[in-house]
C-alpha cells in the first residue's frame, strides 16, 4: 500500500546505520510513516522517511549523530497530540518516537520533584503519585507525553493557579544537535548560575536538541477542592465574572469558559445534560474553610453578573466526571461531524483585554460555515476556538485561515500573543513576525548557533 | 586625583563619538570610575574607562553602537548594588548608567502589570502603586533598579509565595550587541509562540545586552497580613520547621531564618532587642479568616520543632520595622567591622537537603577567622552567609574562598545551584563548570552568536 505518500528516501548508509543501533525497532513502513506525520490537527501528514524508537538517551545521541553525519533531520515525537503540525516531517528525516521511554525515573517527595523519561505522560505520572498525595499540574486535556509538553509549552486548567511547564519544568536532559547531552539545570527552585538554558529549551518544539529527561514539580493533594459549574445568559457576563475575580486576588485553581456550542458538543459526547449556555467551570483548592470562603466571594461576583443556577460539588466522582467532559471537548468537538477534522487554534492576551478580544472574536465566528465552539482557559487570558471542517474543501479552509488570522492579529494588537499555549508548528509561523518583530532574528540566531546544520524539527517555529 | 586608578584609555574618536550622543552627561572622572566600578561586595573596584548616564533607550543604541565601532566593552549599571562584582570593568570600557532612566511608563490595574526604565527602583515602584492596592512582590533586600534585578535573576523575601524575577518579569525591552533593540515578548502571561527570551535576558547579567525597559507582574496588597518572629534553639530546628510546613503546604508568603549572629548584627543596627538565637521572621497574607487558620497550623509545626516564644503581629507599623531590619542585615553585618567589607555568598539547594546542607556549612563557619552570619530565604532553600573581612588581608580572603568553595561544591553535590539569586558576576565564573558541566558550552554558544564581539559585560558569567 501506499496512499499516494512518497516513498521513504533515506540514504541507505544512513539507513544501515540506524538499523543497527536499532535493530526492528526502526520502521520504514508506510503505516508507521504516516501515523508518526500528523498530530490531532487538522494538517495534513507529513510522514517521515523512517521511524525510530529508541529506548535511552544513549539511542537518541546515536540517531543524531547518525542524522547529522547525512545532513537528515530530527524530529521529535511522543504522542502526536500536538495541534499545529508539531511532528510533520515537512523535509523529511528521522522521527524519534520517545514513548517507550516511559519511566518515572526518580520521584522524591521531600523535594516536591520528580524526574521522568520523555514518554511518561500526565496520567502515567499522576497515577504513579498517588498514594504520595502529591500530583503533577499540569492539565492540557490530552494524555500528553511529558517531553512533548516541556517541547510545546503546555499548560492547561490548573495553569491560572499552579503554572504552566515553564514554572514547572525545573531540568531538562537534551541531546543537542551535535549529539551530545546537557543537563540545563540543578534541581534548586531558583538559580541566579547563567542563562536560562530550562527556560530555552521548554517551548522550543524539538528544533534545538530532543529533550529525553523531564524534572518537573509537584505539588501536594490539597485538602479540600470545592466545584462548581456556572452558567451565564453571556459570554460577556462570564467573562466580566472572571476578570472581577482575578482582579480582586481570588485564588482560583482552574476556571473555564465553555460557549453554548462547547455546551452542546460535551453534552453529546459524554452524556451530559448541562444547560446549553455560556458556562464557567471553576475550581477552588485549599483548606475546607477556605475553599468555603472562596467560593462565597465568588458567588457574590458571579450573581452580580447576572449567573444562573450554580452547581457546587465537593465529591470527587462528579467533579471528575465533569472535569473529564471538560478535557474530551476536542474529541467533543471533532464528533460534530463525522469525517471532519478539528482546526484548533489558541490565542492569550492580557486579562484587561479578553473582554474586547473575546466579543470581538465572538461576532466573527457567528457565521463560520462550520461548527465552532469555544473553550478558554480564561483566567489566563487564553481562549480556544474549535472548528470542525473538511480539510479537503479549500474554501472552508480559506475560511478558518481567515478566521484564524483576524483572532491572532487581534491578540497581537491587543498587546497579547498568537498562542498561548498551543505553539508554532508549521501552522502559525507566519504571524511569527507580526508578535515579534526584529526578535525574530534573535531566534534565529540562536537556532543557527545550536543546530548550525538545520537538522533539528526543520520548517518549525521560524519563518522561512 | 588618581589613586592608584589607571587612567581612562578610550580612543578619543570613540570619546568624541560619545560626547556628541551625551554631552555633560559622559564623564571621565576618576571619581565618577571608581564608584561605577565596584558594587556592595569585597571585590576592589574595577573601573570603566568612562561613564554614560544615558537618558532614553535610543542613547543606550548610539553608546552600544559606537563601542561596537571600537570593540569597546559595555556595561550596564543601575544602582550598583550586586554583590558578585557584575558591574566591575575587568576589560575596561564603558559603563552605562541607567539609574537616570527612572520613569514609570505604564500601570495597568486591568492587566496587574506595569511598565517601567530599567533605572526605577522597586521602593520607587511601590511608592507609585500604593494608592491602587496594588504591589511589585520581588524584594532582594537593597533598594536595586528593577534592570539590574532582572539582569541578575533577583529574588527576596516574597519569593517563595510570589516568584522570583524569573516569574515575575512579563517583557524586556533590550538594546542588542549592535544596538538594535528588540521586545522579548508580549504582555499575555503566557504564550507558546517561540523561544523564551524574556526568561533567556533575564539573568544574562548584561552580557547579552542591556536592558531598557521591564514589564513586571503585580499582585493586589493582601487584605490581612500576619507576621511572626520565632526563635528556636538551634538552626537544624528552625529548618526542620521550615521543611515540614513547606511539604505540607502552607502558603507562606515569607519565611526567613537568621542564625545568631546575624539577629545579633540587627539588633545592633537598628536598635532592636530580639532573643539571640537562631530566628525565623515569617509572614502569611491572605483572608482575615484564611492567615488566622495558616498561623494555627505553623504554630503546631514550629511548636513541635521546640520552638520559643512566637510574637505575631497583624500591625503594619511593627511588622515593617522588623522586616527593614532583616533588609538592613547587609548593612548590619558590614557594621560589624570598621573598614571591613562584606562578603556576602549564596547557594541553592532543593528543599529536601536544606537541613544537611545547612548543618555541614554551619560547622565550617565555626572556626572562621571573622564574623559570619546566616541569612536564607529557607522556603525556597536558599540562603546566605555574610563575612565581614578586610579584603587587604590575603589570609582572610583565603579563608572566605576556601569556605566558599565548600559551601558551594556542597550544594551542587546536593543537587543545588552555586547562587540562587546573587548571580555569578566574576565572583563565581570558577564554579560555573562544576555546576553546569557541559551546559556551559551551550551558553557559550549562545553568547558568542549574540555578542560576537564579545562587548556586553566582558568577563562575567563565563569562566576564561
């Protein structure tokens, strides 16, 4: 079989070279070619010549060398649920598939860390804690791998209170470009030793080295975790109730804004029977006098905005339930229409300017051709649109680009950013120079100086 | 007058090409060099062959740009208050003052964020934010400039609850090592779009380029505030407190420890009458309901560790007379000892191995030559030892490196970092291999690509 993909066009020495680091656990095969191309976006795959699944860092040290020795690139790949064409080999190359690099390496409670191999995702992670009563906060929906969440920037729910993994990353393993391994960092919370090289490294999408050890914070099981789900007659009410509350200090542990369509989407999909309105899901942690005590203050804001029939809950079961509709929205969302695919895109602005960003966007959206629901994490600022479209009809396409790029141009405007948590990819790198102006070349003068021979996840990030 | 200081050695083509951008504001005087020169630490000043007291960032490009003419070296300077030697001119050159560069330029109580020159103060800051009940929660101690903050990775007091400049630092604006001047990102508290190089500038020390222009988060002033001072009969219980309220998290907003010698050095200074013994100056801010409820729970750990009596105080007036006095512990410590200059070090270690770290550094300390005194921002597990030594004395300045070097290579073996928030300057180049290992060619890499004349801030960060 072959689909009209090109075949695989390594150079047989390179090849040769792999397979025998590697032995079966290299694949040159169609299938696994286009598995490993393509995320949960809507871009199409961009399968590379071979796949490699290494098991150690040594294996992914050796892949480099090898790749760099035959000017090949490197592409990093954990889950695929990257949603900008993160994986796709969009000048072919080697992918290096880290998930069976699953490991929770060391966990050491007494310093609130844990150190694990790039393919152990979050859920993997916060199963292993358990019984600690500690927990990893990082919440993207997705049962993403760890490597790919430090490579994307991942945030999610919890970000507006626990941060996301640029606050949580605390080291990174990578193998660099030239095949050689850092450590960017001790495990001290803070350092005043050098550059940044965590900072750089977490948000680089694989184009500076492939990060193959993950030291992460934790935090302890708060006490108590108080609920509640909070409908709203607007968007713009909601809204004003959130900037009200982060304005005033309230320590909200999550708050999500989901639209009527959202609503609509995560009733279908999980059986649900919320009422179909612009609703905020919200979460408090702490002491039970204090989850009490915050949930009061913000009741009283929230009703002050007009809400309707809050619902409160204390019990773990339903709120996961819950919470578990909340992270299936993409699948949600996807299950609109049957052969489609999800377009989702993300922007962040400062919280002053949501309300504006948010309405605005609002009414363009009100006559997309296709389904588009919202989700935001907005107590960060961050808001989603979701369409579902065929990517082959090329005016819908046309469309949600259009769409798209008035909500990025927006957020730039509005002194905020073309994503907040999804990343570049291939597929917005050309709003790369709109946010960043001559800080672009500084980019790229930094890729030119750590991968001078462009091997690593090229076509990424910067512009061409 | 001359001193002993080598003369300005300036070309005089690159002097005239200054006088032109500066005027009267470009000076050459001995004076003005030596006290550009050197910092609050031991290290004998260095001075610059002459000083720019810039007024605006287009200033600090024409100054950056004719010394890139004339491969001169630049280096920023704000209030001069590091402590590892970051503004001393060990290759000559220019200094650049930006303390004149001192206007608030935006606040904006919608977004928690403001604006700011790099030569503005955080009192300064402060003062500006009172009426809004507003703060800027990053609080080294010394009254620095938020650039040099931001250059040197600043943290404080409040870091454990609010970040250190690492967090707090939304923006930079930065005149490059050709003078361009570039944004290091948007004002969104998040984004996924590129490398981080907000987080890359921050803690470069001016070798990178210098910083003209700081956005920083701010936080609403607490409505209750509780502080406590608690003695304990020993260091390792004091620590153990600390530990054990940080594991079960208490949202402390400061907790720091003094040894005895260190309360003795305030009590001296600012007229105080604290028991001598080792002392944790903690504070908690929140609800009135919320700090009452952390304050039972501290008190059942601090009680348990054999802690003394703990006075407690909600007043504004009291508590901001004890913290000025733990602020002035550098001062104190200095007046320790006519003549005598502070050295004044720091490490990092993970929480866990604070109490190890803390008993074996505390043994070396006994026999020192001079007087010494512990400082730490226990809750992040950094912390501080102060000597007080006459830097003309090689046998003291000996016995300081030789001490330093222990308390150093210890925390790194313990997984720490050697500073947590002072910064390497040329004080701690030698150790940066030790922590770093090959991650230090990867920030030379980075350097030479953005500095490849090697002009910002010569000598620092980077050992030879």
């Amino acid at each position: 079989m072959n689909d009209g993909i090109a075949a695989s066009s390594l150079d047989s020495a390179l090849l040769h070279t792999l397979r025998a680091v590697l032995g079966g656990r290299l694949s040159t095969s169609d299938a696994d070619r286009v598995q490993h191309g393509r995320d949960e976006s809507w871009h199409p795959p961009r399968p590379p010549d071979a796949v490699a699944r290494v098991q150690s860092t040594e294996e992914v040290q050796a892949v480099v060398r090898a790749c760099a020795a035959f000017r090949t690139p490197v592409i990093a790949y954990g889950t695929g649920t990257s949603i900008e064409g993160h994986v796709g080999a969009v000048h072919g190359g080697v992918c290096v598939d880290v998930s069976g690099m699953s490991a929770v390496l060391a966990v050491r409670p007494e310093d609130l860390d844990a150190t694990v191999q790039p393919g152990v995702t979050r859920k993997q992670l916060n199963a292993h804690l358990r019984d600690l009563g500690l927990f990893f906060a990082v919440d993207p929906g997705a049962d993403a791998s760890l490597g790919g969440m430090a490579a994307t920037r991942a945030s999610g729910t919890n970000a507006v209170r626990y941060g996301t993994m640029r606050e949580t990353v605390v080291n990174l393993g990578v193998v660099l470009a030239d095949g050689s391994f850092i450590r960017t960092g001790s495990r001290a919370r803070k350092s005043s030793a050098g550059y940044d090289l965590t900072r750089l490294f977490v948000g680089s999408e694989g184009t500076l080295g492939v990060i193959t050890e993950v030291t992460v914070r934790l935090f302890g099981i708060p006490e108590a975790v108080l609920g509640a789900i909070c409908p709203f007659p607007s968007i713009g009410q909601a809204v004003a109730t959130v900037i009200e509350a982060i304005q005033c200090g309230l320590p909200l542990a999550r708050i999500e804004l989901l639209d009527g369509n959202a609503i609509r989407a995560v009733n279908a999909h999980s059986g649900l029977a919320n009422e179909v309105a612009p609703t905020l899901f919200l979460e408090f942690h702490g002491s039970d006098r204090g989850v009490e005590e915050q949930a009061e203050a913000f009741k009283a804001i929230a009703v002050g905005n007009s809400a309707g029939t809050m619902r409160w809950s204390r019990d773990h079961v339903e709120r996961n339930r819950l919470w578990q509709a909340r992270h299936d929205i993409h699948y949600a969302v996807w299950a609109q229409r049957a052969g489609g695919r999800v377009w989702s895109t993300d922007v962040c602005v400062p919280i002053g300017a949501l309300a504006e960003c948010l309405a605005e966007t609002e009414a363009d959206m009100a006559d997309a051709p296709f389904f588009a629901a919202l989700v935001g994490h907005v107590g960060d600022g961050n808001f989603h649109w979701g369409f579902v479209l065929d990517p082959e009809n090329p005016a819908e396409v046309a469309e949600a680009e259009r769409l798209t790029e008035r909500m990025v141009l927006r957020a730039i405007r509005l002194g905020g950013t073309s994503t907040g948590e999804h990343g570049i990819g291939y597929g917005k790198r050309k709003y790369m120079a709109a946010e960043h102006g001559d800080a672009v070349g500084v980019m790229r003068t930094i890729k030119a100086a750590l991968d001078p021979l462009g091997i690593m996840n090229p076509g990424k990030i910067l512009p061409d």
